[in-house]
C-alpha cells in the first residue's frame, strides 16, 4: 500500500510519514494528491490527520515553474 502513495517519492521505504506525529505537510499543485492520499492512510490506522499546506508554484520568465533543480542546473532565465 505504501508503493501506491510513495511512488513519485525517491525513497519509497519511508514510512514515518504515515507513523509518526506530524502537524503540517507542505506540498506543492503536484503532490497535493499525494498528501490527501497520507491522511486517508493515517485516519484508517488510528493516527491524526496532518495539516496539508499547498503552495502554489512560481513562474519563471519562461513560464516555467521555478524548482530547486531548476536553480541548480542554471535553467532559470
């Protein structure tokens, strides 16, 4: 069941997301499905919901939405 929710995470073996105590999750338009998707699994096992946070992407000149690889490979204009 984790497979379904992490599967555009890099490390999909990470579980505390689901076990331990957390009171917000900030996500992006892209992952927010994804974050619905945790609480949903937490209700059902017993655990508190997690605030979710959704943080609109910002643009870049090139309308593009600016993103830490982005920065990192130079590909802001």
């Amino acid at each position: 069941m984790l497979d379904l929710v992490f599967d555009d995470y890099p490390n999909k073996t990470d579980r505390t997301i689901l076990e331990d105590d957390y009171e917000y999750i900030v996500v992006s338009p892209e992952t927010y499905p994804v974050a619905l998707k945790i609480n949903e699994l937490r209700k059902a096992n017993g655990k508190t919901e997690i605030k979710t946070i959704r943080i609109e992407y910002v643009m870049g000149d090139d309308d593009i939405p600016i993103c830490s690889t982005r920065i990192l490979h130079r590909h802001l204009k």
